[in-house]
C-alpha cells in the first residue's frame, strides 16, 4: 500500500525573522524543506509528495525537488489549513492515506513515520505522532492592579500561577498527522466553515468528533520556529545522516 504526503510549506517565518521564509534557510548542508522530503521519502510506502509552497515563492524553482516526478507543487493559502487543503484538493482518490507533514520538521525519524504508518492503518480515526508533556504545566493570569502589587508587577506582563495543570495526559502534538484522504477532507471542511480553531490536522477531526490515535513520537521531531532551533536542528539532522 502506498501513500501521500502533503507538506505544507507557505508560511512567512514571522518568528524566524530570517531574510527569506525558514524552510527555505539552509541547515547540515541543504534546505529545511529539502531535508523534510528526504525524510519522508526515507519511508518505502511514500510515493508521493505535495508540497503547498506561497503565490510567487521565488525560492522553490531553483532547488532539485523541482523536477524530481514524485513530487507536485500547489499554491497554499492564508492560513495552514488552507495550504493543507490546497495539497488535499491534488489527491483524487478518497479512499486513500495521507500524510501531513510541516515543512519545518526535518530531524523526523523513520521509525517514528513506522510507527505511525502502523497505528493509523490500524485506527478509525488516524493518528498522530505526540510527544508526551515533560515539565510542570502551570496555568497563567494577568495579574491585576491592587494595592498589594507594585507597578513593577503590575506593568510588566508578567503573568502570575493560577494552578498545576496535571500532565499525566498531556501531549505535545507533532507531525506527521495521518488519515483517510476523505475524513480528514470534510473534517477541514466542516471546521472551517462553522469557525473552529484549527492549528493542525487532528483539531479539525476532533472537532467534528472523532478520536484520532496519540503515537508516542520523539521529542527531538521539532518544529524549527524560532532562531535558536536553528542550531538544534542541524545537531540532530548531523545525527541523522552520519
Ligand atoms: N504554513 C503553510 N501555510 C501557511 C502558514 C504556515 O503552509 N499559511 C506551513 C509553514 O510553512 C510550516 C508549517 O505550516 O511548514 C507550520 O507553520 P509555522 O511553524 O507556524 O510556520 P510559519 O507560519 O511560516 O511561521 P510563523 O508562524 O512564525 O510565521
Ligand atoms: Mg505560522
């Protein structure tokens, strides 16, 4: 059996602050995006890959990926569901899997992409990779003016601890997200349409009720958001192609 991915890759990098969007900066040798398809190409059952890439991205043409046949480009759109459902609209057959992948995680391992492949092909409802919370989880609130508080504390955003939220079933949501081409197509849809705070793929089925699996993933599958992941990023990939 063999699937698809789609890789949304149409964001602007706001918090990298970098002169060009973050998947196209260059880590370990090659582009963050070029890394992210070679990982999951590293996976036998992926065939193809769909990458949603910003109108009049100046940077795409010019990499290998361009004219390598197993991969499509599409325009993304306004927000990360849209580019998702932009790489959805290229698959013609709904009874199939597909895969959702950030383009700004490139250090994901093969035997996590096993993993999840394996679960998902055995859910009703997909499944994604997760990494369970490690630290004390603490609920935050402004804090209000009152006599007891100086303006230091008061002006300077700090935020003070309402409770301990328990971890115990808390998990970092990554990617890949995987499901029916067709599920996860109207759950984005339905989403969408009604107003729902969708920040990746499983929000939008839970929102419509279903119960995606939670496959235990590795932490170091990080999302490259902010300049200092930059050097992490390139520690791992070192790791991963020694
Ligand atoms: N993405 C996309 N289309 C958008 C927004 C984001 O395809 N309209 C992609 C990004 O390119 C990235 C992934 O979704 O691969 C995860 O999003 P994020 O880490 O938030 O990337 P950016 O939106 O580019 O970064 P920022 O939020 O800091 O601007
Ligand atoms: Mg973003």
């Amino acid at each position: 059996q063999q699937f698809t991915a789609v890789v949304p890759a149409a964001g602007v990098g706001s918090r990298m602050a970098a002169d060009r969007p973050k998947q196209y900066l260059a880590i370990a040798g090659k582009t963050i995006l070029e890394h992210t398809v070679d990982r999951l190409f590293s996976h036998p059952a992926i065939e193809r890959i769909i990458i949603a890439i910003s109108k009049g991205d100046p940077y795409f043409a010019s990499l290998p990926l361009a004219s390598d046949p197993r991969i499509q480009v599409v325009e993304g759109g306004t927000e990360r569901a849209d580019s998702v459902c932009a790489g959805l609209a290229a698959i013609s057959d709904e009874n199939s899997w597909v895969l959702v992948h950030d383009a700004a995680r490139p250090c994901v391992r093969l035997a996590d992409l096993e993993r999840l492949v394996t679960a998902a092909l055995q859910s009703e409802d997909g499944a994604i990779l997760a990494a369970p919370v490690r630290d004390t989880m603490k609920r935050g609130c402004r804090l209000h003016a009152n006599k007891q508080q100086s303006n230091y504390r008061h002006n300077s955003g700090l935020q003070g601890i309402t409770e301990t939220v328990d971890r115990d079933n808390l998990w970092h949501a990554l990617t890949p997200q995987m499901f029916r081409v067709k599920q996860l197509r109207e759950s984005l849809q339905q989403a969408l349409k009604e107003g729902a705070v969708i920040t990746d793929e499983a929000s939008a089925l839970e929102y419509c009720g279903y119960t995606p699996l939670l496959v235990k993933g590795r932490a170091d599958n990080l999302k490259v958001t902010q300049p200092e992941d930059l050097a992490l990023a390139g520690f791992y990939l070192e790791q991963l192609i020694k």
